[in-house]
C-alpha cells in the first residue's frame, strides 16, 4: 500500500445518526487535504478514525506500516504554569520510547535475530523522526517557530498557544500531520504565519477549517463529508466550488431521470388485468429494485436561509462621530487621538492582532464604554443591534427556541409572523435540536442561535464582534448573501479575510506603530499594499521587544525631506515596479509548484533546496516592495502630496 492512509467502505454511526456509510477515502504522502462538511457532519469523527480513537462499525483501516501520526487538537493548549519547553518536549515522548527500547535491547550480551531485527527497525524509526539527540531537535524546533522557551503557558495568549501546540506536533516530524479547526480563535498574522508553516512542512495534511482564504492557500485536495460520503476533488477552495456545483448539477439531472422512469414503470404496473396477464417478471423485480433504490436516496440537507429584520426607519445621515479619543488600560494606550466619522449605509471592517483594542473601540464607539479623554456622538433614530453583547447576555439554561422567541410561539420578520421553529430551520436547527438546551449546543451551534437571535430584532446599525468563529462555511455564504443585502449600517471586527472581503467597503487597520487608518475595500485591498498589524500586548516578550525597537527605529528617522528625489533614487523608484512584477510572476510559479501533490516525492535535498529558493524571491520580493513604499514615500513628502490609498482616520 503506498498510501499513508486509506479507508475501504468504512461505516460508522451514533444511534439513529449515520457519520460514514460504506466511505472510501486516502491520503498519499506530500498531500495537503481539507476535510470540509457542515457542523455536526463527523469531520472530527473522521479525524478520530484516523488516529485511531474511534473504531468503525464496518469496513477497514489501513495505515502504512511505521506511519508517524501528529495532531494539534482543537482546543488550545492548557492555560499551565509548564514552561513552553516542556510542553514542546512532550511531542517527543515516542521517540523517546523508541531509542529505550533500542538502547535496552543493545545493552543485551547478544542480540538474537529477532532483536537485531527489531533493533534495524528502530533504527530506520528513529532517524525517520528526526535522529537520536532528542534535545537538540527540540531547540530546534523552539527556534525555527521564534518560541519563548521560558516563559510559561499561562504567560501566553492563546494564539501563542496555538504556535506551541504545533510545534509540539511538529517537533517529532510526523508523516502525517492533523489540524482540526486550527485557525479558531487566531489572529490574521498568526494566521499567515500558520499558513507558511504548513506550506514548509515536507509530510503529508489532512486539516478541517472554516477558514476559506486558508484552503485555497494550503489545500493540494479538498475531501467533502456529505451524506455519509467522502468525495474528492482537486484543487483549492474555488475549484472545489466549481466542481460540487457541476457535480451536483449532474445529481439533479440524474435523479430526474431516474423519477420519470420510476413514474413510467408504477403506470405500467397499474395497468389492468390484460396487462398484469402478460407482464414481464423480470420487469417486475426491477421496478421493486427501483423502488427500494428511491427509498435509499438520501436528499441534500436544506441550506441556510438567514433573514435580517432591518429597521423601517432610517438612521440620521450621520450614524457616529468620535472626536480624539484616548484610552488605555493598565498603564497600556490603545486608542490615541483617534477620530472617526461613520456615515448612514457605511460598511466598516475592523482588522488588527489580538490585544490591540478592537472591541474596545467598539464599546466606546457604542457608549458603552467612557473614553479617558475625547468625545463620541451617536446619531439619532439609531436601532442597534450587537452580536457581542448579546453573546454575553445568552441564557445557557434555556432552550433554543425559547431564547428565539421569549415564550413566544410566533416572531415578526419584516413584517411577517413566522412561527419560532420554522425560523430556526432556516438556521440548519431541526425541530428536536430546537427544543434542546443552549448549554448542550457546540461552539458553531452556540453562534448560529446568537445570530439567530440577534436577526430577530429590528436594527439600522448591526455590529458584529468576531461573528464568524466556529461557523460552517455554509452558515458563512449564507451569512455573507444576507449582510451583502443589508440596507443599514454595518460594523465587523474579524478575522475571517474572506468574510471581509465580501461583506465591506471599508477597513479601520490596527497597523504597527500603533496608528488605527482607514482603507478603501476589503482585507486583500489592505494587504496589497504589504503593511504590518499591530503586535498584541498579549504577545511574548521577544516579539514585543522586537516590534519595539522596529517603532524605535521608524521615529528615528529624521523626519525632514528632500524637495525631490536625487536623480539615481528616481532612476531607482521608476526600475521598481517592473522588478516587483518580475518577482511576483516567479514566486507565482514557484508556489504553484510546491503546491503540487508530487513535489514532496521528489529528492529531499531537491526538495529542501526549491523551498529555500521559494524563501529568498519572497525575501527580494518583500525587499523591492518596502524599498518601493519608502521611495514613494518621500516622493510623496518632496511633493507635498498625498495621493496614496491610505488615508488617516479623521
């Protein structure tokens, strides 16, 4: 078997609920898989599978022998006073295992053949998972991920949490790497950051996510758990789109077929007595094949139909206004002379690192929070809606429904009674898991009834407060369509790119330096111009030092500028963009190429060496890029002009 791993009709169910019927599904080394499928479909029960937690009903796994296993688990790691060396080093306990036992069986005065030959496989083990010094692959591994080794777990934010827990599963350099839900709960430059890392890992991946800009970024495959079954399709998240359309396309067709034939055969067999005289016993036993066939048809589960009750009345034409405003917790300055005017219909993201303020920005802008100093104005005949507060004020004891209709057994949306559980079918809750109570539900099911809830209420302003976490990507495009149509004012804080991109026209940046900007569009228009977030207060001491004297540096220089370029830093700035371009082509070529399946069959040193080249064109890239925003900069400045994208809030 050259797969890593390979399931042969695999079944598995929980009482009445079938997870797997009869699922074939591999993976090969080098691949890089997203498991996708809506929540509660068994992506994390597949995952169990795999590791072997779980056992199926019917059917055979198959693991390549001496297969080396890795996961970095869902939840973060434990908030503990172990240092972040310890807890790395636990991701070594096999090997550890494995050099005992070959060092127990060598102290033996003579090996049989039995032990030599169980010693030549630990052997071949033992190098394949990184070589004998043990330590000095963990140093390693606390180095090439910049991991603070000192400091302790609880000293940590979780998405410093997030990076320990992988190199924990990294550190014993499995063939096999599994990430369930891995983005959750990160930041966007941890997210990057994890997406280089898995871009660099030479095994094979199988990862679940919501995370769509992530998957088409890392996924080589993307396997779909849908109905009990697993299908394959190549390619990103947008090639995975354009192939289940299709794919279902063909379903719908072939099911209509089928339905007119069953329809044509039933008449045939109503027929009367001179009919049934002559008629065909082996068309008879077909038509109960048939039968029994439609009756096995499993339909596709309904999709999520989300409605927003908007407010009938408009907002003032000036909806916030915030005057240099000034906060900071503990010593800690998070908004500094900030102002903002947000207008009637704005569509405003809000980007930044953990730590850095931006629910607090939220809460002053809502008055829901005094600044220390400045001013904020709300505007009149503002209906507010809140997702963040409402998280806060959910009831945990009480069902589904009556959290949703407040013992009530009709809601008006828009005008239109709608009973509670037909409201919450369109928010994927069946009947019974309506009746269940909230402290029951997962994570993604949690924020599907505080949406829920939250679109019960008439608003002209929605401000939504991370509203994307633990959400499947079908609630996501439903969530997106509904926003996309929203009439009213609308505020986000996430991390979802994706999210961003589709439901904004504007973003307010925590960029590094601490300045908040206001951009035109979404995530990708900010990013194109390849500046940095905010590190948050919450990050190691090494990072905070080295953002540090970044700033440090930035204010150092003189602030003074030329009345125009000399004439060999014209020449420069004007060779700029062709060389930008020239190096964004090969590092296109060059990402597409690691991309590939087989790329990590080849050669480990070939291997090693065109992922060396792919990190110097991004280094010169990043170079040409930084020294092209500097020139333009002073240009800018020796013009007395400010013609760039970016503009300062107020």
């Amino acid at each position: 078997m050259s797969s890593l791993i390979r399931f042969d009709r695999i079944s598995l169910s929980f009482g009445d609920q079938c997870i797997l019927a009869t699922a074939d599904f591999a993976i090969d080394a080098g691949e890089r898989v997203c498991l996708v499928g809506r929540n509660g479909a068994g992506k994390s029960t597949t995952i169990k599978l795999i590791t072997g937690q779980l056992e199926p009903d019917e059917g055979k796994i198959e693991r390549l022998g001496g297969i080396r296993v890795s996961a970095l688990d869902q939840k973060l790691a434990e908030s503990s006073g172990r240092t972040v060396r310890d807890f790395v080093a636990g991701g070594m306990q096999d090997q550890l295992k494995r050099i005992a036992k070959y060092q127990q069986l060598a102290a033996q005065p003579a090996p049989g053949g039995a032990a030599l030959d169980e010693m030549a496989s630990l052997e071949r083990q033992i190098e394949a998972g990184g070589g004998w010094s043990v330590d000095t692959q963990i140093e390693a591994m606390i180095s090439q991920l910049s991991l603070p080794a000192e400091q302790t777990l609880s000293e940590l934010s979780g998405g410093w949490r997030r990076r320990v827990a992988l190199a924990q599963a990294l550190v014993s350099v499995p063939d096999l790497l599994l990430l369930d839900e891995p983005t959750n709960h990160l930041d966007i430059t941890t997210i990057e950051w994890l997406e280089q890392q898995i871009l660099r890992f030479s095994g094979a991946v199988l990862f679940v996510t919501h995370d769509r800009s992530f998957v088409q970024r890392v996924a080589t495959r993307v396997v779909d758990l849908d109905r009990g079954r697993l299908r394959s399709w190549p390619g990103g998240y947008r090639e995975y789109l354009q192939q289940k359309a299709k794919a279902e396309e063909d379903e719908d067709r072939q099911n209509s077929l089928f339905d007119k034939k069953l329809a044509e055969e039933e008449a045939w067999i109503r027929q009367g007595i001179k009919a049934r005289e002559h008629r065909n016993e082996g068309r008879v036993r077909a038509l109960e094949a048939m039968r029994e066939e439609r009756a096995q048809r499993l339909k596709r589960p309904r999709t999520a139909r989300i409605h927003i009750n908007q407010s009938d009345e408009l907002s003032g034409r000036k909806v916030i206004e915030a005057r240099n405003v000034t906060h900071g917790f503990g010593g800690v300055r998070l908004l500094e002379d900030f102002s903002l005017r947000i207008m009637r219909g704005d569509r405003i993201g809000i980007i930044g690192n953990n730590g850095v303020g931006k629910t607090t920005l939220l809460r002053i802008l809502l008055g829901e929070l005094e600044p220390d100093h400045g001013t904020v104005k709300l505007g009149t005949n503002l209906d507010v809606a809140y997702f963040d507060q409402l998280r806060r004020e959910i009831d945990e004891t009480k069902t589904v429904a009556e959290i949703i209709g407040e013992g009530r057994e009709y809601i008006s949306i828009n005008g239109k009674k709608k009973h509670v559980v037909g409201y919450l079918t369109d928010f994927l809750f069946s009947a019974k898991r309506a009746m269940t109570r909230v402290a029951a539900l997962s994570g993604g099911e949690r924020n599907r009834v505080i949406l829920a809830k939250l679109f019960t209420r008439s608003a002209n302003l929605l401000v939504l407060d991370e509203p994307t976490n633990d959400l499947d990507v079908e609630t996501l495009e439903a969530l997106e369509a509904r926003l996309a149509e929203y009439a009213g004012t609308l505020i986000v804080v996430s991390h979802d790119r994706h999210f961003l991109d589709s439901v904004v026209t504007s973003t307010l940046v925590f960029e590094e330096g601490g300045a908040i900007r206001r951009y035109a569009g979404g995530y990708s228009d900010w990013a194109r111009l390849r500046h940095q977030l905010t590190i948050g207060e919450q990050a190691p001491k090494a990072a905070k030092a080295g953002a540090a004297d970044a700033r440090i540096a930035r204010k150092a220089k003189p602030s003074s500028a030329p009345h125009k370029l000399s004439y060999k830093l014209q020449r420069e700035l004007d060779a700029l963009p062709d060389q930008i371009e020239l190096l964004e082509t090969e590092l296109a070529g060059l990402q597409a190429e690691v991309a590939l399946p087989e790329f990590y069959q080849r050669p480990r040193v070939e291997v090693e060496a065109e992922l060396k080249r792919l990190e110097d064109v991004q280094a010169r890239l990043d170079s040409a890029v930084e020294r092209w925003a500097e020139l333009e900069e002073q240009a800018q400045a020796a013009a007395s002009t400010r013609t760039g994208v970016a503009e300062d809030v107020g």
